[in-house]
C-alpha cells in the first residue's frame, strides 16, 4: 500500500493533488490510502524519550491511527501546502513524531521509497 498523508488543515488544493497522484497510481495497479492530518488532534514530539524506552509514544492522540498505516507502506507520498517558504505546521509535527514508529521498529521506514508534493498559493 501506497500511504498519502496530506499536511494540509484545510481540505483543499494540497488534499485534492495528493487524491490525484494517489489515483494515478491506483491506475498503476498500486493500493492506495490517503490519511488526512486535517481535523486530527496530533500534538508536537516532547522529545522526552518516552518511546525509546517504551517503544510506543506517551502522546496519545490521533497520531496513533497513522502508525500502523506506516508501518503497513511500502511507500509515501507525503503533500504539503507551503507556508512561510516551509511545509505546513502539521506535516512537520506527523514527521517528527515518526520517532516513536522507529523506536519501536528501527527498520519500518527503510527501503519504502517516497516523494513529497509541495503546493504553492497565491
């Protein structure tokens, strides 16, 4: 499976275009999920350590129905509007919390290919 996760808040062009690629690749005979950091309660990485130790986060919110789904890809398309010159506040929070999916499993993200989409506005 094919994990798009779209860092926008809103849904609009930067959620549409991931649908689009996403699409694409379903026509390559990919499976494709799209996940949505939109509407989800994801909160930064305290970079307290909790996961090296533990091998789960101490944070329990939405970032946990993401985990499986990386765990699951085989690859990422990860989209993002572009704010002030840098990926959205919500893309930059579902990457850093990633931390706690290698302390459990240091190779999960290893050979999955990935590409990232960055919409500009305006």
């Amino acid at each position: 499976m094919i994990l798009g996760i779209s860092g926008s808040p809103r849904k609009m062009a930067t959620e549409h275009i991931l649908g689009v690629a996403l699409k694409m690749l379903e026509e390559k005979g990919f499976k494709t999920h799209l996940f949505a950091m939109r509407g989800k309660n994801i909160s930064p990485c305290r970079h307290c350590d909790y996961c090296l130790k533990n091998k789960e986060c101490i944070v329990k919110d939405d970032m946990y129905q993401l985990y499986p789904l990386i765990r699951e890809a085989e690859g990422f398309v990860l989209a993002t509007p572009v704010y002030n010159g840098s990926m959205s506040a919500q893309m930059k929070i579902a990457m850093d919390r990633t931390r706690a999916t290698l302390a459990a499993e240091p190779r999960s993200l290893r050979r999955k290919p990935g590409m990232a989409i960055a919409i500009g506005g305006d």
